[in-house]
C-alpha cells in the first residue's frame, strides 16, 4: 500500500522487460468501495510512441515513459487499486497491483 498526502503528486513507478516498440502497457483503476469493476485510465498499444490517458474517467493523470503513472493533486477520488498490465508481443499478459491510501 502507498499513502499519499491529499493535494500532492503520486508517481507509480512500474518496470518491465521488452522493447517498449512491441509492447502494449495498460493502466486501470478501481476505486475503493466501488462495486464497479476496474476503468481503464490509459494504455500503450503496441508501435504508438506515446500512451493515451483517457481523459474523461481520469483527470490529473498523466504517463511518463516508460512505464509511470502519475497521479496529480490527488484527491479521496483516487483512493483504490491501481493494476499495471505488460504483454509483449506474442507473449503472455502479466501484471501487478498496488493500493492507494489518500490521507
């Protein structure tokens, strides 16, 4: 679990093996509480140079190459579980979580 301090900035920092050319990094979230399931923020698909945030279900987040998920000025609204998925080209999906505690 990471706590955070309301009003400051989160960087999840992940790490993966792969040329990131043939890789597809996807990023979603499940808010804490929440009966819904996880909302994808943003992904990286395959060749595209950079990711794209999904702006609508995740403002003040925002990627940093390779693999970091920011979180900005965050709030109780970004409390939950984060999941960093990895596939490597004709390899198999493998991800990691990690919760997220705004105080």
């Amino acid at each position: 679990m990471i706590v955070v301090l309301s009003g400051s900035t989160a960087r999840l920092k992940w790490s993966f093996r792969g040329k990131l050319s043939q890789t597809t990094l996807l990023w979603h979230f499940t808010r804490r509480g929440s009966s819904n399931e996880d909302v994808l923020i943003a992904g990286k698909f395959g060749t595209r140079v950079n990711a794209q945030v999904f702006a609508s279900s995740s403002p003040g987040v925002a990627i940093e190459t390779p693999a970091t998920l920011v979180l900005n000025n965050v709030d109780e609204c970004y409390n939950g579980k984060y999941r960093f998925t990895v596939q490597v080209y004709g390899g198999i999906a493998q991800y990691a979580v990690v919760e997220v505690f705004i105080l």
